[in-house]
C-alpha cells in the first residue's frame, strides 16, 4: 500500500462565519468560503482543474458548486459522509491532486442546517424511506449511550462524570472567545455546564455542539507546485477514513466505551505519518466534539489519553491552550458550530493557521505536528475521517 | 376432549386512579401506555398464553376486539406474526361486538370440534373510550385474554352453549365516533343486559338440565359492579360465593376481552371438578358450561390476571391519560425527513414483527436484525432463524432524551444483550426513569412505534421484568 505523505500541499483556505445565518444561502457560502480560499491561494476560480464537494443535505450534486462559483464544466462530485463528510472531500480531491490527474483542486463543504426546522433532520441512518421501526431520535442520544456506559464501565458517578465532561465543554467555550468566526463565543462557568438542563440523559445542554450554518474550503496542489505560489504552503501527512460496519450493535463483545472506527482511522493515519507517540509528537489537534463524550472518547482512541486516563488528563489541563497536548484550539464544534460536512474543513483551517502561525490570539508557541478528526453517524455505523498535516 | 388447553392474560402495567376523573370516585381502572392499542395487548395476551409451548402447533388465531385501529385490515395477522405463528393458519377478527370474545370462542370450539383445526388461539382485546368525565370513562378498563382451545389435554372442557340476539339501542358506537355511545341506563340495562343474559341462562340451564346450585363459579360480562349482582341474584346465583369478582375496584370493565378474562380470572382459582357458567352481553350473550379438569393444574406457570394485576403502577395525573389517549393535542416533533415505507416494512417483517433475528448455521453467533454476511465468521447466507421475542435481556447501555417531544418523555433508549446471544437497540417502555441502569433485566414487549397517515407501526420495545 502507497502512502500520501508529502505528495499534496495546501496553498490556500477560507473559512465563513459559522453560526445562525438567516441571511446566507448555501451557495453564498460557498462564495464567501471559496473567494477566501482563493485570495489566500493567489489563484482564480479558472485556475481550479477540478472539485469536490461537502454536504449532507445542502445542495446534492457538484453542479450547485459549479453554479455558485461558475465553475465552468470541470469535473465536481458531491461527496456525503455524514459529519466526516467535510475531511472526506478534502481527502477526496488530495487524491486527486496525488494521482497526477489535477495539479489543482478545490474541496468545498457547506452546509445550512438552520434552513430546516430544528437543526438537522432526525435519525437518518438510511437515506431512503423505511419501516420507521428504529428509533427516530436526535444523535445525542447515541452519543448519551456512549458516556453511560463509560461512566459505568470505570465505576465513576454521575456527578464525576458530569464534572469531567463539563470541564472540556468549559475549555471549549473558552477558546470559542478566542475564534472571531467562531458560532458560541463566550466564557461559561463549571457550575453553569454542571448544572444545564438534560437534553439526553447523562448529557446536558452544555455537552452538545452548535447546530450552524458555514462553509470551509481548501485549495490543494503538488508540493512542487506549491512552492511556487507560497512559503508557508502545509504538508498532507496522512489522510484515513474507517467506516463502521454495524459491528458494535451486531455483537455484544463491543463495549460502548470507544468508538473502534476512531481507533482504526487513527492507526491507519499515524502509520501513514509515521507518528510513534501521538500525544508527544501532535501539537494541534482539532477533533469531532459534537457531544463532549466524543471528545473524551478520542483523547483515548488516538492515543492522547491511555485508557480509562481521559478524565485524568482534563482534570490535568492536559488539552487546554496552554497544556500539553492542545484539542479544539478554536472552539471546536461545541463553540466554533458545527455544519456537518463543512466541519472538516473548517478544522484542517484551524490546523492550516496555526501551522502557518495565523491563528491570532489562540496561536500555539509550538505547532508542527497537527491532526484533524470527524466522526459521524450512529454507533456501529460510524463514519470516521483522521487527516495529518506538516510544515513544509 | 377439546377443550381450553392454555391461558393468558394482559393487563396494562398503569392504573389510573379513579379519583383523577372524579373526585370521590373509587378505585382504579386498567390503562394502556400510549403505545399499546388492542393488537399490542393481544400479542402479550398470546405470549403469556403460549408461554413454553410450541408455537408450530397452533393451527389457527381469532382475535376479538371492538376497538381494532383499523376498519379495514387483519388484526389476527399482526398478532399472529407478533406471535410468531405459522403462516398457513385460520385467522380472522371477530368485531363490532361486545360480544366478540365469546363469539370467537365459540367459533374456535366448532372449529376443533369438527376437525378444521387441532388449536386455535383465541385473543379478545379491548380499549374502549368513554367521554372524558363520564361514568364509562371511569369504567372502563383496558387488557386482553387468550384461550388455546385444544383437541387434547384440555384443561377447561366446554360442556354446552346457548345464544339468544336482541335488537336494541342500548350501548353503541358509530362508525366515525371516538366515544362509546348509550341510551338511558334504566331502560339499556332493564331490556338489554338483564333481559338478554338472564334469556340465555336460563336457555343454557333448560337446554343442559343444570341448576345454579351445580356451578361453582359464574362468570358474566357485566357493564358495572351494581347490575352484575343484580343479574347474579335474579338468576339464582350467591352473589358472594359463587360470583367470580369482575374486578370493577382494580381494572374495570374491559369490554369485549371482559368474558375472557374474568375466566381466566376464576379458572386461575378452580380446582378439577369445578363447573363454571360463562356468560357474554353485546346485542344478546352467549352463555357456556365449562368443567376444570386435572390438566388445570399443568397450566399455572403463567402470569395471567393475578400476576399482571399485582403488577402495576398507579397514576393520578388525568392530563398524561388524556394525552396518552390522544384526546388533547400535542406540540409535533420537527422531522423526521424519512417516511414510512410498506414494501420496506414487508420486507423486514420477519425482524420487525416477529423480532426474529438469525443464528450462523457455521459459528453459531445470533444476531440481529438478519444479516446476509455473518458478522462474526462472514460466511454469506448461512443462516436459521431464531426468535428473540420471548427471551430476556440485559440492558447493556441506555439513554434518556428529556428534549425531543413525545408522548411520554424522557424517552428511554436501550442497547440490550439477549440471553443466550444477540445485541438489540430499541425503545424502553413501561419504565420508571430512576430504575433504568446498565445491566437491569429487561424482556420484550410489542408496541406501537407510531402512527403514520393511518398506518400503525408496530416494534418491540424493552420493558422492565414485570414481577
């Protein structure tokens, strides 16, 4: 099996606000994401040989892209992946880009959650219409699944559980007051995480991410190309994607206490990278909070945390700004919001600038090293994407 | 001798206090969740009734009801696939009637009798609503019974019947109406009840040359407490010893599965020997001679009427029952985007209704839903079936949504592991939030998911043991 290190760069992103934009269509989106990602690029929309395109439900084929953006008949596909969906598209046209195919791409992912009442459609795990026998919920409670059985499995009360758990909600909000573009900023307190309203039992209100509207984009090319157009261009280091396949509720050997899908796409990725010690050798890393339980659950599936050491390492500072290994130095999706398949891109962005050393008042003294996580869909179907990126 | 082989019964785990309706009212009556409607409660009637035996023998299922949720489309073939009955068996409704329980009955009977069938399961359930307020709210009760009429080991025999019809405007509901109808009791109980019941007693006594004084227990329908005594002592019968308890103070009047279970009730107490009369009311009765045999005491591990009456959990909040009854309106959940799909459902309707799941025919692992590649060896289409729906379960992981609105929140979702194998997720029903916890015995439970522009959906959801 080949590798993609070293063999894609980055040379130019954009990024919108994320939040409740009542007055942006999708397509402006993808305007104002990508004209940003051109000026950064110092390249036009003519200069993009090729597309991908993020959305779960914002526009389903390349051709809304190539409308908003007059793209004039180069290849776009529509790329879908749940809430890695955003990575998958980066992933798709660095692929692109590495085959020999394009010297230039461009990955977009936008998404306009608020336009449907409530957020995000229900329980979608199959696209199509159904017996309806499944429960039909928000996915909170897939996710809620997870924190009980944590919580049961290490003998940790409810109330030390909530205290750890609000905890990186608490850091989340922090960073979001440092991210101009950011949904959610402002400071909350311990108690006021500890004591939110329940949305899914054992999580609260404080544990869920922002439902937003936003777009990301990334223009990739080869590193021969890229040094020509910049300096500071970022290195691909890996690119990873596992896909569950409904084992964890098929087999009762799982046990709800990591997310094997995450596990996998990280391995697959620090092979790729060559990454021996993750939480030594990470500087940066953005990853899937859409409930705070994932990202306690990620700190040990990549390798952050040892198992069962998670609760040890937040108390610890450990993924704080200033701690050891910093996690969601933007915001993350608890803050920064989370437009499902615009979220990927909207976290390599985070990583790109601060690689780049652009990322303002969050910026990190150290970061070299730094990864990106997206983990969607519902337990045993887990989509799960892990990118790393490197200075040149 | 054929015969009664096999009871069940299914009361409602919640009661609701009568004093909810009206103060000063006493006791409680039988309420369904608001996921169970009479085919849900049929299929637990059938369970507890099945109970051990084995379901392929069962040649035929008459379910009775006059509250089926639908005018026009098999009951007995949901219940018979929620049973996890053979395809190639008798099934029909018996409705419209008060007296469906023991026209099925009797049908069933015949129709071993005369060797069409060697069982045939008979389930009567009802859900009957009065105007919120009225006497019938407050009386009626909501549950299912279920007979195995056999053509061996009969443990009840049924040694004659008689029937009379009468014709009158006495208790009705309109096709279209949502409440049950009546005129002035004083002449509805005078010429309808009393007269029809007392008709086909009498009928029943000449006909088999028998006295009260030869039954040890008779067993009516009866639409309250006060003209049930009233029928009992006109007819010759000790209203307190020979009279089975028709359950008014703690179920109420259940309607068409009321015979049924008032039987079960009284063959749960009878000895080998015992004569018990049976009579029905619904535009004339049907009335029945029955004699308990030794084979009773084979049949006994079930939970039957006591078992699920002194299981139960009272409520005194009128509101919830209106709401779970569906009479006051309710703020819609956004979504979901999907819709119900009926060649989808029929295609999963071994997983969906009979809650099959598969077993390797190679490395033995049960799963569920059916797969077509085995998720643990990965041999393709190797697979029996295997039934989950009467196994219990462990809840392995749950979750408890406070924030999407529904009929009863929080809404309890479960990750459970079967005994003996296989992982499932679903709804929890019948719970109290404080006793869901990792690892707490669960068994299954036939429920409605929802209702969809007129299509009832039904699932199995988990359901604390009910002890």
């Amino acid at each position: 099996m080949g590798s993609i290190k070293d063999k894609v760069a980055i040379v130019g992103m954009g990024c919108t606000h994320f939040g409740e934009l009542w007055d942006k269509s999708y397509k402006d989106l993808m305007v104002d994401a990508c004209y940003e990602a051109f000026e950064d690029a110092g390249i036009e929309p003519k200069d993009i040989q090729a597309a991908w395109y993020g959305s779960r439900e914002s526009g389903f084929t390349g051709a809304h892209l190539a409308n908003a953006l007059k793209l004039e008949y180069i290849p776009i596909s529509r790329v879908e992946n749940f809430c890695a969906g955003g990575t998958d598209t980066f992933r798709n046209a660095c692929y692109g880009v590495a085959s020999g195919a394009y010297d230039i791409a461009l990955a977009c992912g936008v998404e306009k959650t608020k336009d449907h009442m409530g957020g995000f459609a229900m329980y979608t795990t199959t696209p199509f219409d159904r017996s309806m026998v499944e429960w039909d919920l928000p996915p909170v409670s897939q996710f809620a699944q997870l924190a009980t059985r944590y919580l049961y499995h290490y003998g940790l009360s409810y109330e030390e559980g909530r205290r750890i758990l609000s905890k990186i909600s608490v850091k989340n909000h922090h960073n979001g007051t440092l991210s101009p573009k950011a949904h959610f900023r402002r400071e909350i307190t311990l108690e006021q995480a500890m004591n939110a309203p329940m949305i899914s039992y054992p999580l609260n209100l404080f544990d869920a991410c922002g439902m937003s509207d936003g777009g990301a984009a990334a223009i990739v090319t080869t590193p021969e190309i890229a040094k020509g157009m910049r300096k500071d261009y970022i290195l691909v280091k890996a690119l990873a994607l596992a896909n569950g396949a409904g084992q964890a509720t098929l087999q009762p050997e799982y046990d709800f206490v990591h997310i094997p899908e995450t596990v996998a796409a990280g391995k697959a990725a620090y092979k790729e990278a060559e990454i021996k010690n993750p939480r030594k050798e990470v500087d940066v890393a953005s990853v899937h909070d859409c409930f705070t339980i994932t990202e306690m659950l990620i700190y040990e599936d990549l390798g952050f945390s040892p198992r069962g050491k998670g609760p040890e390492d937040v108390e610890a500072g450990t993924f704080e700004l200033t701690g050891e290994l910093p996690v969601n130095t933007d915001g993350g999706l608890k803050c920064f919001g989370h437009p499902l398949s615009a979220s990927g891109l909207r976290m390599i962005y985070e990583v790109y600038k601060q690689l780049q050393g652009k990322a303002g008042p969050r910026q990190l003294k150290k970061a070299d090293i730094g990864l990106v996580h997206n983990v969607g869909g519902v337990n045993g179907l887990f989509n799960c994407a892990v990118a790393i990126f490197g200075r040149s | 001798m054929v015969g009664i082989t096999a009871y069940g019964a299914y009361v409602p785990l919640f009661r609701l206090s009568r004093e909810a309706i009206a103060k000063g009212a006493r006791g409680e009556k039988a309420i369904s969740n608001f996921d169970e409607d009479s085919i849900t409660m049929a299929v637990a009637a059938a369970s507890d009734c099945l109970n051990g035996m084995d379901r392929e023998t069962v040649d035929g299922l008459y379910f009775a009801t006059t509250t089926s949720p639908y005018k026009e489309k098999l009951g007995a073939a949901i219940v018979a696939m929620a049973a996890d009955l053979r395809p190639d068996i008798i099934t029909a409704d018996f409705t419209n009637s008060l007296r469906a329980g023991t026209a099925a009955l009797m049908a069933a009977i015949d129709a071993v009798k005369a060797g069409s069938a060697k069982k045939v399961l008979v389930v009567a359930a009802d859900c009957r609503l009065g105007t919120p307020g009225s006497a019938f709210e407050q009386n009626f009760g909501d549950g299912a019974g279920a007979l195995l009429i056999g053509d061996s080991d009969a443990a009840v025999t049924v040694d004659a019947s008689y029937s009379v019809y009468n014709e009158i405007m006495d208790v009705w509901r309109a096709d279209g109406d949502t409440f049950v109808r009546s005129w002035e009791d004083r002449f509805s109980l005078t010429h309808g009840y009393l007269q029809a019941v007392g008709e086909a007693v009498s009928g029943l006594m000449r006909k088999s040359k028998l006295t009260p004084k030869d039954f040890a227990k008779a067993v009516f329908y009866s639409p309250d407490a006060r003209r049930y005594a009233e029928l009992a002592q006109s007819l010759g019968f000790d209203a307190k010893t020979q009279l089975q308890d028709a359950l008014f103070a703690t179920m109420g009047n259940t309607g068409a599965a009321s015979p049924l279970m008032l039987l079960i009730a009284a063959l749960e107490e009878a000895k080998a020997g015992d004569r018990v009369l049976l009579a029905s009311y619904g535009n004339g009765s049907d009335a029945l001679v029955l004699q308990v045999t030794k084979q009773i005491e084979k049949i006994r591990d079930r939970r039957g009427m006591k078992g699920h009456l002194a299981s139960k959990k009272v409520i005194t909040d009128y509101k919830k029952y209106l709401i779970w009854r569906g009479l006051l309106p309710q703020e819609e959940t956004p979504g979901p985007v999907r819709f119900f799909s009926a060649p989808a459902a029929w295609r999963e309707r071994e997983a969906n209704l009979r809650l099959r799941g598969v077993k390797c025919q190679v490395c033995g692992t049960i799963q569920y839903p059916p797969q077509r590649v085995c998720t643990h060896c990965h041999t393709k289409d190797q697979f029996e079936p295997y039934r989950l729906s009467d196994k219990k379960a462990k809840i392995f992981t749950f979750a408890m949504d406070y924030v999407t609105l529904a009929l009863d929140l929080p809404t309890v979702t479960t990750t459970i592991d079967f005994d003996g194998g296989g992982r499932m997720e679903c709804y929890m029903t019948d719970r109290e939030p404080e006793q869901v916890k990792c690892g707490l015995p669960v068994e299954m439970s036939f429920r409605k998911i929802i209702d969809k522009e007129g299509a009832h959906i039904y699932y199995w959801k988990t359901m604390p043991l009910r002890t």
